[in-house]
C-alpha cells in the first residue's frame, strides 16, 4: 500500500479496543477482496459475489430469511454461511454483502469460539464497515461522492448498539480518505 503508512492504525484500534494487527489485518482483507472484485470484474455483482465467496471457500445464500436481514453462520459441515436479502448492485446492497463477507472472513476459523462482549462486537461491526467501504472504494460503479454522500445519509439513521461503530468507521473515512482511494493504493 503506498500510503497506509500514512494510516494511524493503533489509534483506530485502541478506539476498538482491540490490538493493531487485527484492525490492519482487516484492512488488507479488504485489499485482498478489492484485488479479487477487479479480477472478476466481466461478471455481474451477482455473479461476483458467489464466485468470491466460492473461492474463499463459503456458501452464500440469498433471499429472505426467519432472523430477517443478513447475517454470517455456520452450517453443519462448519462451512461459513452468507446470508443476504438481496444482490442487486445498489450500494446500500453492495455495502451489506461486503460487511457480511467481512464477517465471514473475521470467524472462518473461531465462529463457535468466537466471546461476544461489548467492545468485541464494536471492533467486529466498525472493521465490517471499513472492510466493506474500503472495499467498494475499489468499484469501478462507486465513485467517491456516491460513497461520501452514502455514509453522510447513512449517519443520520439510528443505529442503536451499532452507532459506536459507525462513528469509528466514518471517523477513519473522514480522516483517511486520501489514503485509501484507488489511485494512492499499490497492493504489495
């Protein structure tokens, strides 16, 4: 990355309690999928979306479902299970898919060893977001002020228990912008 040493990492991961590897290696699995989405970019978002998850060894399913909304599991086989609403290319259907494959991603091997305590779930939900925005930062259909003006709408919901974490997320957006666009990113 050209200008992640231009990211203060160990801020954003004292602010989610957590240590900087786990919010930098969040940040390079965003890369890493970004460097996937482009090489994948012939196919449709619908199509791209199960050919990574294929690849990365999870099963996505989508469609409506008894919890309502998205969510990540584990089937019998312990084979990471996507669930999503829906595929179409919207952002706001691009940003869930992202932030539940984060998720994915974040419990492939520790899903059922997984503690849940407050500040865990801020650092899950907070790195979802930024995985999922850094990736689509990348989408050659999202420009930066399609993706500005989603996170400004997006701020002014209530979030409830997630409003920590999108504060962290926006937080990051705000002062990185530069940093993570397309053009300032090399992938080493």
């Amino acid at each position: 990355m050209k200008h992640a040493a231009n990211i203060n990492f160990d801020q954003y991961a004292n602010l989610l309690g957590t240590d900087v590897s786990g919010f930098q290696n969040a940040f390079q699995h965003a890369l890493n999928i970004a460097g996937m989405m482009r090489s994948h970019a012939s196919l449709s978002f619908y199509k791209t979306c199960f050919a990574l998850c294929d690849r990365l060894g999870f099963r996505l399913v989508v469609g409506s479902n008894r919890y309502r909304g998205n969510f990540t599991t584990l089937d019998a086989l312990d084979i990471p299970v996507i669930v999503v609403e829906g595929l179409d290319p919207s952002l706001d259907k691009k940003v869930r898919f992202y932030h539940e494959l984060s998720h994915a991603l974040l419990h492939a091997k520790n899903f059922r060893d997984m503690r849940r305590w407050p500040k865990q779930e801020v650092f899950e939900e907070a790195t979802a977001e930024i995985f999922a925005i850094v990736v689509l930062i990348h989408d050659p259909d999202v420009t930066p002020s399609s993706m500005l003006d989603y996170l400004e709408e997006w701020s002014t919901h209530e979030l409830g228990s997630s409003q920590e974490a999108f504060n962290i997320a926006l937080m990051f957006f705000r002062e990185n912008w530069v940093n993570i666009a397309p053009d300032s990113i090399v992938e080493g």
